[in-house]
C-alpha cells in the first residue's frame, strides 16, 4: 500500500468521523466478529443511515478492515414489549482490507458489501443492539465473495 493512498484513507475516515460527531443522532461502539472493532452509525433521516467499521478482519484476509454502509435502516418494524422497536435493515457500501498475512500480505483487498441485519432499540439507556451478515464481492487482490458476521452495542449520543 501507498503512502498516499494511507493517508487518503486517513483523512476520509476522519472526515466521516467528525461528521458523525455532530450529527443529531449518532450512535458509537463495538462489534464483534468479522470484523472485530469500534462501529459508528449516523442517522440522515427517518428511514437512512451511514455506519462504518474500523477494526481486525479475521475471515479469509487478515488486517486492518475499514468499511462503511448507506443503510435502509426500516425495511421491516416490530415494536417490542416497553422498550423500542426492532428493525430489519439492508444496504450498500464498501470494504478494504489492508492485509498482513499470506499469500497477499501487504496487498489491499476492496470491493462493494451488501449487509443484511436486525437493530434492537433500548430507550434507557439510549442504546442500540445490533447483529448482520454482509455479503462482500472482493474486486482486488483477486476476485472472490466472503461473509462477514457481526453482532454489536452502539451507545446513542
């Protein structure tokens, strides 16, 4: 990898996240999985969101995984017992590997990701349960598909 395609990623990645920062409705935390990380989602309106993923891919690249998402975050509504609805959602991003192990060690796999999951939301405290399969079609180092499974706690701000 770069140096300037590093420091690209960097600063997009910053960006999203000061953006995130002051959105009005923001939520932060970890997942756990494939990737294991720290998560953020924004909301932009009442039926969209953008989530993204810094943390360690495990699955069949190993390194350093940055994705994020354009969510259709209310395909599906339950209202759940006294405490908020549960949702299924779906939506369309991209992923990069930055791997360091194998036979592409130090190559960058990327390509689009197609999630599919469940949020489970908490009024106090304000906090959102969360578990997905995303479906990812690999365009570099070599073309492939892979699965990553997560399941989440994302604290609302």
């Amino acid at each position: 990898m770069t140096k300037k395609l590093a420091a690209l990623l960097l600063l997009t990645f910053s960006i999203l996240g000061t953006s995130m920062a002051q959105a009005e409705d923001f939520a932060a935390g970890i997942v756990i999985g494939d990737p294991l990380g720290f998560t953020g989602r924004m909301s932009l309106n009442e039926k969209n969101s953008i989530d993204a993923v810094i943390g360690a891919s495990g699955g069949s690249y190993r390194g350093l995984q940055l994705h994020s998402t354009f969510l259709f975050d209310k395909l599906q509504s339950w209202e759940m017992a006294s405490e908020g609805p549960m949702n299924l959602y779906t939506g369309v991003g991209a992923r990069l590997i930055f791997i360091n192990d194998g036979k592409y060690d130090g190559d960058v796999a990327f390509g689009p990701r197609v999630p599919v999951g469940l949020t489970y939301m908490i009024a106090d405290p304000a906090l959102e349960l969360f578990g997905e399969l995303a479906l990812a079609m690999n365009v570099s180092p070599k073309v492939d598909a892979d699965l990553d499974i997560g399941v989440g706690v994302r604290f609302k701000f």
